[in-house]
C-alpha cells in the first residue's frame, strides 16, 4: 500500500511545488490550508507523515502538534520560515520529528520524508524492550552497558554512553540541545550548550569513523542532533 501523506500549507505555491514533489513518487497525499482541516484530515486519513507549515491563519503550529501528539505518533516534518530558529525548536521540543526551512528543495523534501517513514517502520517493527540496538557498524547492549564499533568494544564516559543511548533510541529524530541537556543532565541551564558540545566531540571520535565526516550523528546547526540509520555509501538524510 502506498504510504499516505498529509500537507499542512496556506502558501498555494509552496503546496503546489510540494504537491508536484509528491506526485513524482508513489505517495498518496492531501493537501489542506488550515489547523482545524488539518486536524479532521489527520484522523480520516490516518496519514504516514504530516508535513506542517508552522504559520497558518487560524491556528498554532505548536497546539497542532499538542493536539496530534496525545493520541497519535505518526511522523511530523514542520516546515518554518528562515529566520524563525525558535518555532522550529519549540516544534520538536513538542514532538515534530524534523523540519525543512523555506525554501527547501525538493530533493531535501524527499530525503527528509524517506528518514521519517523508516522511523516508522522501524518504531512499527521493533521492541521498544530489545536490549540490543544495531545501527551498521555500531551496536549498543542497554542491559550489559556496552557499546561495540566493528566488533571492538568502546569505552565511553558515563556522559558519553546516555548521549548515545538517548540517540539512539530516538534513531532518525532531531533531537534539541534542550531535550538532550534534559534527558543526560537532570539539572541544566541553556549554557551548557558548549559543554554538550565537547561531549558529542568526544563521543564521535569513539564510534565515527572519520569524526569530520559523521556517519552516525548529524548536527543541526543552533537546533541540535540526529542519529540517522546508516547505510552504507549510500547515507541519506540531509
Ligand atoms: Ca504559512
């Protein structure tokens, strides 16, 4: 069955060019200009992915996201304007998967819905309890605590293991500076932003093969951090 997909956009010529994008793939789509259309047509549709233009008339970007996320997870990609840093932010602090900002290009449309629909697919088809996580050549044991780069055992910080493992367990999610700080410190402050930047540096230079070119943990810039599905040559996501 051809995966469905709902876009959110008051702007008639950024949902025609979205809607072109759409039609050269084998997705199903709807197009509507509204939050309160948005939100029947998320329920009637039962889409894949939602592709949310963050300024509509009538409503919030962000209660959009409220609304769907207390009942549903399927993959949100917000679509926000340059210049708007802290919309976006404030999206994925609230459950967006991801975001492209204005103008995107298509090809940039299309990698960032394949990386949404393969978190579903593997959200759908694995055990949220599965003590182990491989992702190409790393491999994570929650229960044991250890993490193995081609076959080798690695030894990270205590800091440098919850990074990974929060990443890991949201593979293919943007994750914010802020939602990271919270989840590996209890106590932060927005300054500690440097300080988990160095930590990912080290954490790179552990599991990434070559930490100037990431495979495994891609940087947003002023957003934050993703860990993307590895696929050999052949990575795709950004
Ligand atoms: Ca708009």
């Amino acid at each position: 069955m051809n995966k469905r997909i709902l876009v959110v956009e008051d702007d008639v010529a950024i949902g025609n060019l979205i809607k072109m994008t759409l039609s050269t793939q084998k997705y199903e789509y709807a197009i509507v200009r509204d939050g309160q259309s948005a939100l029947q047509k998320a329920i009637s549709m039962k889409p894949d992915v939602i592709i949310l233009d963050l300024g509509l008339p009538d409503m919030d970007g962000i209660d959009i996201i409220q609304k769907i996320r207390s009942w549903s997870q399927t993959a949100i990609i917000v679509v926000s304007a340059r210049g708007e840093e802290s919309d976006k932010i404030n999206a994925l602090d609230v459950g967006a998967d991801d975001y492209v900002t204005k103008p995107f290009s298509v090809d940039e449309l299309l990698a960032r819905i394949r990386v949404a629909l393969r978190r579903n697919a593997i959200d759908g088809s694995v055990n949220q309890e599965q003590p182990m996580f491989v992702n190409g050549h790393l491999q994570i044991n929650y229960l044991a605590n250890t993490v193995l780069v081609n076959g080798a055992e690695v030894h990270l910080t205590p800091i440098e293991y919850k990074l990974l493992v929060v990443l890991s367990k949201n593979v293919g999610k943007v994750l914010t500076h802020n939602f990271l700080l919270k989840e590996v410190w209890q106590n932060y402050l927005p300054s500690d932003i440097p300080s988990l930047r160095v930590f990912m540096a080290t954490l790179r230079k552990k599991i990434e093969e070559d930490p100037a070119n990431p495979k495994y943990i891609q940087t947003h810039i002023r957003v934050g951090y993703r860990m993307l599905r590895y696929e050999g040559d052949s990575m795709r996501g950004e």
